[in-house]
C-alpha cells in the first residue's frame, strides 16, 4: 500500500494517496489543502460521532482559498491520518461560526 506523508510545522500527517484522488473527485478538496484547514488557529474540532473502530475527529477549519472545510482524521501512531474533507455544510458552518 502507497502512503503520502507531509510534515508541516509539528504534525505528521498521512493518507492514501488513491483514497485523496477520490476525495479530490468526489468533494473538491485536495487533501493537502485539509492539512491547511487542520491547522487554522480557529479550526473547531469534535470527536467524531459516527466512527466505528476507531476513534476519529472532524476539524473545521479555513483553507488557503478561504473554504470552510470539514475533514474527518484519526490518530495513528503519531501521525495524523486524513481519511476526508470536504467543504462544510450549513449547520457546520453556524456552529463553526458559534465558536
């Protein structure tokens, strides 16, 4: 399996680079983008309510283009892995907004 790994700042993060070509069709984001997004000073993070196996997050956090992203990640070993990311919804964006 093919794994992308980018270290930005203190972080570690990671994803499958098949997996990021699907996101990037589907939703429209890149996932280095996310990665911009995940380390917003304002980003709003929550755990993930609807993981199963795994304890996930979701981020909401501004990109370089100024979208309001959401991205779903999990820890692993250190690393931050990126398993989504798209733009926000309404409701994620009020509540994003809400602080």
């Amino acid at each position: 399996m093919t794994v992308c790994t980018l270290v930005h700042t203190i972080a570690v993060y990671e994803w499958d680079p098949a997996k990021a070509q699907r996101n990037l069709r589907k939703h429209g984001v890149d996932f280095a983008d996310a990665v911009v997004a995940l380390e917003d000073e304002l980003a709003l993070t929550m755990r993930d309510p609807s993981a199963e196996g795994e304890q996930r997050f979701v981020t909401m956090g501004t990109d370089a283009l100024g979208r309001l992203l959401a991205v779903v990640y999990a820890w692993r070993a250190e690393r931050i892995r990126i398993i989504s990311a798209r733009e926000a919804t309404g409701g994620e964006r009020r509540r994003y907004e809400a602080g």
